[in-house]
C-alpha cells in the first residue's frame, strides 16, 4: 500500500489540513477504481466499510493478486469532519459559505472541449484516453482560491483516471440504495445486487436538463456525454462508471454491515476482474432500476411529532398509510399515504419536524418530477 498526502489550501492561519488516499495494487495496468467516504462527514458508514475494505486489500496486495489499482479515500472531507456545533456534528455543509460539499463540482467537459476538438477520432480507445490525459492536465494547471475549492480538486485529481468511481454516503433512516447514471443502468443493477440496494435510482441529470452543479459522482459521467453531444462525429463512451452508494442510516454504524459492506465490495471488485483467479457472480438483485423522478416525497403537512407506519424496505402500493403527523397541543392527526407503487427504501430520523419537512421517500416506476431531483 501507498500512501500519499494531500495539502490542502490553508485559508486561515491554521495549519493546512490533508487528504489521505491509500493506493493499492499495480499503477499503470488494468482497470483503476476510486472509492471514498465521508464527502458529508456526518455520514459515518462508509467510512468504518472502508476500514475493513483496507484490511481485506492489504491481505491481497500481499499475495500479489490485486490486477489493477484500488484508491480509497476513507476521509474525504476533514473540513466538514471538524464541524462541531453545540457538540454536534454538521457536515454536510461548508459553515463558511454554506455550501454543500457535494455539489458544485467542475464540469470536466468544457475543462477539456477546445483541448480535445481538433485530436477526437473515431476510435473510442484512444479518444478515452485522450480525454482523461487533457482532464489530468488541466486539473493539475488549476489553481484553488478557498479551502473548499482546494478540497474539490483533490478529489477530483484523485478520481479523474478512474474506470469505477464509487463515492459512500447514507441517508437519514434508509435500506441501501445508489445514485447512477441513465446509460448505466446495467452495471448499476450488478452493483445494487452485490450490495443489496432496496433502491437503484437513475438519472440523466440529477440536478435537471443543462445542470452544472454536479454531485461528485456525476462530474464523471457528464465528461463523456457532454463530450460525446458536443462531437456527435466522434466515437465517445460513457468511459466511467460512477455511482453514489447509500449505506442505510446514519447510525447504521457497526461492524457487523461494514463488514458486510466491504465484502460486498470486494465481491463487486472482483467481478469486475480486480482480483486474480477469482470469479463471482452477483446474486439476484432485491430491485430493479427506476427512475430517480419516480421518487414520490410526503411532507409534513404541519409541524408535529413524527410516527412512522412501515418500516423502511416496505413495498407500499397507493393508498398504504406511512406515517401520522401529531399536533400534540391541538391534538390533529395528518396521516400520508402513497399514491404510488414501489419501495418505502428511505425516511427522515427526525420525530419532530417542522411544516413541509420531507418525511418519505418510496421509489416508483414512473416519472412524478422535473428539475432538479437533488435534495439541498
């Protein structure tokens, strides 16, 4: 294993802090995948999965039989792991500019589009390589302005090169689910069985038609689309497989699942061709892939205590009761139903919410939104 360390741009007069990434297996030869976690670092799951992928990598990068490299990132994000506030920890957002540290990234295609215009062919080998080696440039030319955007690029230059880019988080209350591409639905259903995803949710573009404040894991999808639309003559794959992995809930967090998470992952990565003299088929999928529009979201009606009706992992059809919403001081009772067929895979952990607060989350089988189908 290496290990490498990443300053990142000081922006007060703290020390500069650092990303870790622990480099496994060959560099230079087979597929390359990247996986991290804790991009919002008050989601913990991914992050002890990781500690346990680590061990199981060492062991084979000992008997020699990794084929390809595996980058993991087990803290990507050290800005938001020290955002403590009143003895709790918030770290989805950047506190100083409030953003989210999962959105905004570059959109890699405009990074690259003059670079490339006049050396694309017809020949999709080259053209992906053409491609990646223009993106490592230009990333490495980039100067950041903030701690945040210094964070971004890291991470990007970490995951630019990668085959398989698979980025860990959770949800409030939830079974596992992913986030992939459209065009990706196939190896997207490969990766929900071996992780046993209640819900894999797909989408053109996650933030709406000719969005740019891409996730992580879309910056390196969009790349080859927006290539490919850009120079319809040329012959451009959807080179990265890219995926945000849902690992249940926030307090989903012990090792019995990380344990299960990493041999999941690591039975994935070998189906892939990561591991020498080893085949594993996936077992059968629990889902199917539906659309992230399909997503149908209850809110609250109005301010009360939450109690949920079915426990998440529930296939709900329309008209099943989910949860009541209690006034306990006027004493009304809002009960919400599903209007749609599908999988209850997610709700929020609060039991006492605000007016509108979204509380449920069952993936249908028809499209039910437009726009941006990402939550802030």
């Amino acid at each position: 294993m290496q290990e490498q360390r990443h300053a990142l741009l000081a922006q007060s007069l703290s020390p500069p802090r650092e990303i870790v990434s622990l480099h496994f297996g060959p560099q230079g030869q087979g597929k390359k995948v990247y996986l991290q976690a804790g991009l919002h670092a008050d989601e913990h799951p991914g992050m002890l999965t990781l500690h346990h992928l680590k061990q199981q990598l060492l062991a084979l990068e000992s008997d020699g039989r990794l084929t390809g490299e595996v980058v993991l990132v087990p803290v990507a994000n050290p800005l938001g792991l020290n955002n403590f506030v009143f003895g709790r920890q918030l770290g989805r957002f950047e506190l100083s500019s409030r953003e989210n540290f999962n959105r905004n990234y570059l959109d890699l295609a405009e990074l690259v589009r003059e670079s490339v215009a006049d050396e694309l062919s017809s020949d999709p080998v080259a053209n992906v390589a053409l491609i990646r080696r223009y993106v490592r440039e230009h990333l490495a030319a980039l100067q950041p302005r903030t701690e945040l955007e210094s964070l971004r690029l890291t991470l990007l230059r970490l995951a630019c090169e990668a085959d398989y880019v698979l980025d860990l988080h959770c949800d409030s209350q939830a079974m596992v689910h992913l986030y992939v591409h459209s065009e990706q639905q196939a190896e997207a259903e490969v990766l929900g069985a071996f992780a046993g995803a209640h819900a894999v949710l797909h989408a053109a573009e996650q933030g709406g038609p000719g969005a740019l404040l891409h996730a992580f894991d879309e910056t390196f999808t969009a790349v080859w689309y927006r290539l490919r639309d850009y120079f319809p003559s040329a012959s451009i794959p959807m080179a990265t497989f890219s995926a945000t992995v849902e690992l249940r809930g926030l307090y989903d967090v012990d090792h019995r699942l990380a344990k299960t998470d990493s041999a999941a992952l690591l039975a994935y990565l070998s189906h892939i061709g990561l591991v020498d003299d080893v085949q594993v088929d996936p077992p059968a999928p629990v889902c199917e892939p539906t659309p992230l529009a399909g997503v149908e979201i209850l809110n609250a009606p109005h301010a009360g205590i939450v109690a949920y009706l079915a426990p998440i992992g529930t296939r709900v059809e329309p008209g099943m009761a989910l949860v009541d919403v209690i006034d306990p001081i006027s004493g009304r009772v809002s009960t919400l139903h599903s209007n749609v067929s599908g999988m209850f895979y997610a709700r929020v952990i609060e039991r006492f919410v605000e007016s509108n607060t979204e509380l449920t989350f069952v993936a249908g089988h028809h499209p039910l939104r437009s726009g941006s189908l990402l939550c802030a």
